[in-house]
C-alpha cells in the first residue's frame, strides 16, 4: 500500500434484457507474478500484519478513482467486509460516503457484501445499511449459497441484488439439482423484491438457460474477463448467443406430481431448554455446541418459542446484559411465535408454509410436534430447500419408469415455452410398426426392451442441449428438435435402430423374418 504496488481490474456485469453492460465489479490485483497475486493471497497477508480494514479502505479508493478516469457508465460494485461494517460508527446526523468511495455519486454504487468475514452484530449491521441505503447506495450480497450465513444474512439485510455463487451456475445446463437451486433462489428473490446476478458464467449453454429462466444478470469470463479497461459493449459473439432462437432444453425438467414425504423427514432431535431454565444456561449450550443455531422452548414438553444464537449472542455482548439478565428465565429473550408444525404435514405444504411465513423462519428453523402436539424436534431451511430440489429431481428421473424420458406435462411445458419465444422447431413422432403383434408373439417383457432401445436411440442421436426427446407413453415417443440437421439425425436413429433391433431377438425369430 505504502509503495502504491496496488492495481485494480473491472469485470463487467451484463443485462440479459437488453444485452448492455449493466455494471462493473471492482476486482483488487497485487503486485504479483504478472501483476495478478489474488485478493485473498493480499487479504490473508494483511490479516497477519492487522491492517485488513486499511487495505479495503485502499482497495475501495483505488476502484473509485480508476472507475473515475475511465468514464465508466454504470454500477460500480464494491465489495465491503460485513464484519467491518458492523464496526463503522454511526453518527445519524452526518451522511458521509464510505470511506474510499467518495466523488462517487451514491446511486452509481452497490456496496457487495463479501462471505469471507461475516458480521456477528446482525442488528447493527443493518443500522449501518439502512443509513447508506437512505443515501442512495444499493447492497448486494455476494457469493450466496456458499454457507448458511449467507441466507441469514439475505432475511436480515434484504438486499437489492443478490449474486449466486459460481459453484451452481457451473454445468447448470446438465445438472437438474443445480438448476432446481436456482430456481428456488429466484422464486424467493422474487417475493423478497431482490434482482439476481448469476456469477462465474463460461459456457453457451450456461448463458442459454438462465436467460430462458430469466434471469436478470450475468458476470464471467463468457461475457467478459475482468480488465484494466474493461469492455463497455458486447462482443458479437455473445450478441449472437443472446439473440439466438434457440431455447435451452432443461436437464431433467420434470417436476413431481407424486405424493409428498412427511416434513418428519427433515426432523433433527434437538435438546429443548425448559420455559424456566436460565439465560446463562442457555449461553452454555449455545457456546458448548457451534453448529447450534436455535434453541427450542418448552413447558411439559409442548412448545413456547426459539432462541436464536446470533440474536442471543447479540444481547449478551452488550455491557452489563449477562449481569442483569444471565439468572432471568430464557423466555425473556425468546421468539415466541415461531414456525410450529405437525411432523406428517407434506413437505410441499411446509415449503408453502414457509413461503408465506414471517422471513425468521427460513433461518431460524420450524418446530416439529407429535399428533398431540408435543414436542418432537426441529428442521432448518436449508434441510427442506435441499429435499424440496431432491424430490424434484427424482420425479424428473421417474416421469416414464420404463426409459427414465420426461413424460407428458414436461413435453407440454417445453412445447409452451418454445411457442411462447415464437422459437422455430421441427415436431416428430417415433412409433413402432407391427408392436402389437410383436408382444403378443414374443412377450411384453421383450416389448420393453425394443422400447428401451428405440428410447436409447433416440438419445443418442439428439441434441440434448437443443432437441426435447420424451416418452409420451407405451411405443409413442415426441420429439421437439431445433437442430438445423433435425432430419439427418433422425434418419440415422432410425438406421441405428434398425441395426440393433435383430440383436433383442433369436435366431428362430429373426429366421421368421421377425
């Protein structure tokens, strides 16, 4: 920092509406092999030395003042440490920049809330964020779904932006449980009014379908490398990618019309603290056991209220708190309205429940109850996004039990988008001649495995990436395909089929000209 060995990059952030630069994130760069030693290497050095917040106060001046030179148009997002913001003063009658940031006028800025170093004073941390936020500065959480800290951090804050960390953006085209991920955290994003930035984008078929999900934003190297002077357009290419016709096809884009488990699926058994057990008790459990995020409430064993860790310990670490409260029963720092559930309610039903629920209990957890309603254990958030996206997925592999293909409602709900972007494709339909004769002659179980073939075949001649194969139902497959060699490809399916076939029969059979 003394030596000015400091620079920076800026990696621009594109709109998927109108395919303009929306932003520029600021990226720290170190005087490394090649100019390029990592923020973390310079953070992790600085922490050592006990100067972190003075290299982010550089960090965000040094962004600042190239933003400036350069003229750049648009948000400038900046990235703050929670921790450290949580330590800023307040002083509500002043509204100053943050440090580093000012010349900038704040409706130009996003404050970035960063994962490395998360803030233990939720309460004042918002305080801090409210005032800023009054000014006209935005805040966007980054990295989300890297940790549980995240999500309570997105219920506390209520940021503008949200940035989905890179790890579920990657292969999204070909991983349903990532896809069903994301879909969930947009479906939230929505309600909470919250506009999301998928990081760490690389491929086409990335791009492709968070574009036909709809989301707003997109940051990677596809789009543009971070640079000293960065990019202020689109290259052609990805102008040519984002106009495209070509709808993405879904991986696995079946969604489960079965039954739903039982919310006792996520039950995890919890000690509960008795209504008249003390404070300082309950900071003895909460400090005896770190993964501990609430502690559930009761009386005879029926449940009053939870007490979560953070909000406790936020109580505690104020001056003379545990003097005057440590002895006091723990119903006095307890929520005594939380999320209380029958253990055989659906799960699907949770979910909604959830939904429409205060924003407390995504991260503060549900209280599960016998048919009497006594107390019988807890389930968090994050156990019921994970099995709500499992069960979708093995609906998904499920939708035709005999080729694993989606069925009808997925078919439909792929014809429907394809309509609805007035996208050219091509429709076939796949049968097998003679299929009856052939069961009644041979067996169904024989039948079965011509349709498993026909099914293989198929798929192994589309485009999984453009072209929809599913299973309408016995020896009746559709199709909808926007290959532009859509005919080549089917007319080698059916060449493929036809050589394999005799292979399912005997030598008697196939002597009969079966």
């Amino acid at each position: 920092m003394q030596e000015g060995a400091l620079h920076c990059v800026f990696q621009p952030l594109l709109s998927l509406a109108d395919g303009s630069v929306f932003g520029f994130e600021g990226l720290l760069r170190g005087p490394g092999r090649n100019g390029q030693q990592s923020p973390l290497a310079l953070f992790e050095s600085a922490t050592r030395e006990g100067c972190v917040e003075e290299l982010e106060v550089a960090a965000r001046r040094l962004v600042a003042e190239r933003y400036l030179s350069l003229g750049l148009e648009g948000k400038l997002f900046v990235n703050f440490s929670p921790s450290l913001l949580a330590n800023q003063p307040l002083r509500p009658s002043r509204a100053d920049p943050p440090a580093g940031l000012e010349g900038i006028p704040p409706q130009n800025v996003v404050i970035e809330l960063t994962e490395g170093s998360q803030a233990t004073d939720f309460d004042r941390l918002v305080q801090v964020l409210d005032r800023y936020r009054s000014q006209g500065y935005h805040i966007a959480i980054d990295d989300l779904g890297e940790g549980f800290a995240s999500l309570k951090l997105w219920s506390k804050v209520r940021p503008e932006m949200v940035k989905v960390d890179r790890h579920f953006i990657n292969e999204i085209s070909s991983d349903g449980l990532k896809l069903r991920f994301v879909q969930a955290i947009q479906h939230i994003a929505e309600s909470s009014g919250a506009a999301i930035v998928a990081e760490g984008v690389e491929t086409e078929a990335e791009l492709r379908v968070l574009r036909d999900l709809g989301i707003p934003y997109v940051q990677g190297f596809l789009t543009a490398r971070p640079a000293a002077k960065p990019a202020v357009r689109l290259s052609s290419a990805v102008q040519q990618m984002l106009s495209s016709q070509t709808i993405s096809v879904y991986p696995e884009s079946v969604r489960s019309y079965r039954r739903s488990p039982a919310a006792s699926k996520l039950l995890r058994h919890i000690v509960p603290v008795e209504a008249q057990a003390r404070n300082d008790s309950v900071f003895a459990r909460f400090e005896a056991d770190p993964e501990l995020e609430s502690l559930p409430v009761v009386r005879s064993n029926r449940p009053l209220g939870l007490i979560n860790r953070h909000e406790f310990f936020d109580r505690f670490a104020r001056p003379y708190q545990r003097e005057l409260f440590g002895r006091k029963p723990c119903t006095t720092f307890m929520d005594d309205a939380p999320l209380v559930v029958p253990a055989t309610l659906p799960i699907q039903e949770l979910s909604l429940a959830l939904a429409r629920g205060e924003r407390r209990h995504l991260s503060d957890g549900f209280i599960l109850t016998d048919p009497a309603g006594l107390y019988l254990g807890m389930g968090t958030g994050h156990d019921l996004m994970r099995e709500i996206t499992q069960l979708q997925i093995t609906a998904a592999r499920y939708a035709n039990p005999l080729t694993l293909l989606p069925g009808n409602v997925p078919i439909s709900e792929h014809m429907d988008r394809l309509v609805a972007a007035r996208a050219p494709f091509v429709v076939g339909h796949a049968d097998l001649d003679h299929f009856k004769p052939l069961n009644d002659a041979l067996g169904y179980r024989k039948g079965d495995e011509v349709i498993q073939l026909l099914g293989r075949t198929l798929g192994e001649w589309v485009d999984s990436e453009c072209d929809f194969l599913g299973h309408v139902g016995g020896d009746d497959f559709m199709l909808l395909m926007q290959s532009s060699d859509w005919e080549s490809r089917l007319r080698s399916a059916l060449a493929g089929f036809q050589r394999h076939v005799p292979d399912l029969l005997d030598e008697t059979t196939r002597a009969r000209g079966a």
